[in-house]
C-alpha cells in the first residue's frame, strides 16, 4: 500500500430507511485504500453489509474520498485474551481493568447506570472526572473513521503473536489502537451489536487491548462504545483526530511490548 495517496472507503447500512430517518442500523465498516484496489475495498465492505446477522439492509451507502491529510503510523496494542465463564464475571472484570487504567471506580458505576440509555450509531465520550457524556452527538455518536492496516502486515503479527487471522479482530484493534493513541483518551469500552457475537474489550494504552469473551448473552443486539476521557481543553480538536486524522497501524517488532 502506497501511502502517498490513499482513499477513505467508509460503508453504513440500515433496515427501514437511513440512519437519519431512524433506521435500524445494521453494519458500517472503514477502510484505507490506494486506486488500484479501491474495487476490492469496496467489495469488501458491500460482502459485510450484505451479510451481516443484524438483517438485511434496504439502506446501503459507500463512499470514497481521497485522503490528503498527512497519515500517522502506529504500532497496534498489545492483546490479551480473557476467558470468563458468564456475562457477570465479564463485566466485573470490566471493572477491574477499567480502574487499572485510571477511570475512577464511581465514574464507572455511573457509566454502567447509563447505558441503557444509550442507544447511538458511534461512540460517546464520557468524562472521567464528572461521569458526564460530554460529545453532545445524541443517537449519532462519534464515529471513528480514516484508518487500517495492511493485510501482509498484519497476517505477520497475528503469525508471531499465535493469533488466528480474524478480520473482526482486526478492525477492533485497529480503531482501538487509534482511540488510545490520543492523550486525552484514558480508556475505551466496547462489545458490539453483532447478536452472535458475545466477546468485547476494554483497552488503555496501559493496559493494551484486554478481551473479554463474554460480555452480553447471544441474541441480543445492543452494543456498547465508550471513550473515558481526561477532562477535554478542546472538544473540537479530539473529535476532529477521532474522525478525521488518517492512522496507519504498523506492526514493527523491534518497538512491540507486552502487557501481563
């Protein structure tokens, strides 16, 4: 992949109209890519809207921008997988990590209390010193976007770190990897809206990117992506690095470290 100039493909599906109009969302996916393979990227995430477990979508929108802004390379947190045995004991351990990180334990018991009533597209952005949503996105959220990681590169850390190649993974380490490599991000929470998909994660840059392989019971299809952020001087400049500055994840053993 040349990355002197790249293009943002960005895919969103819905059931009964567009997201806008209250449809139900169903699938949304990100990519770089150069001219060469923008049809291969493209058919990538159609295969992904048009089969996902959510339904079937009559809303379909892919768009393609070219990428100008200079683009940051990033080595990928380190991953540690942790096997629990029920949902409770994922989100205690949820907890746990989340503390760990520095997220104060009230604020994390108010963050519980609200999400469910938090139904939104992207992420919200919760305040580790007063437990507030502070993104004022509503039901849209703070999408995360311009961001990947080649294939060939990664097919090379998953080879030495003996992880299987999963592309689920893959996007989930990406975007967590870009959300914690911002200053201001203290941690990020997250199991996806997927009904047949139970595993989340939550992930710091001290802690690296902790999976949980329960952390919601199979068929139920709310999610859950949370940024606990340090107290933000600009609002505007964080959400503009979440959705607009292009990342690159790299893997370069010489600069990898591992979390225990």
């Amino acid at each position: 992949m040349d990355p002197s100039r790249l293009y943002s493909v960005r895919m969103r599906a819905s059931e009964n109209e567009s997201h806008e109009n209250g449809g139900k969302h169903i699938s949304g996916g990100e990519l770089l890519s150069t001219y060469s393979d923008l049809r291969i990227s493209v058919n990538t995430l159609l295969e992904k809207a048009l089969n996902h477990s959510r339904g079937k979508p009559d809303f379909l929108q892919i768009q393609c921008e070219i990428v100008n802004q200079p683009i940051k390379i990033v080595n990928p947190l380190t991953v540690h997988t942790n096997e629990v045995t029920t949902v409770e004991e994922g989100h205690e351990l949820v907890r746990n990590l989340l503390e760990k990180t520095g997220v104060p334990k009230a604020i994390i018991e108010k963050a519980y209390q609200q999400i469910p009533e938090y139904s939104v597209r992207g992420a919200i952005l919760i305040d580790i010193h007063t437990g507030e949503r502070v993104d004022q996105r509503l039901d849209k959220g703070v999408r995360v976007s311009k961001m990947d990681w080649q294939t060939r590169n990664f097919k090379k850390w998953a080879t030495s770190k003996a992880v299987p190649y999963n592309p689920r993974l893959k996007e989930a380490l990406i975007l967590a990897t870009k959300v914690c490599n911002h200053k201001s991000t203290i941690a990020e929470l997250c199991w996806s809206d997927d009904p047949d998909y139970i595993t989340g994660y939550v992930a710091s840059k001290n802690i690296g990117y902790q999976r949980i392989t329960q952390l919601k019971h199979y068929g139920n299809e709310s999610g859950c992506r949370i940024f606990f952020v340090d107290t933000l001087s600009d609002l505007h400049t964080y959400i503009s690095y979440l959705e607009e500055q292009p990342i690159l994840v790299q893997w370069e053993e010489d600069h990898d470290t591992r979390v225990d």
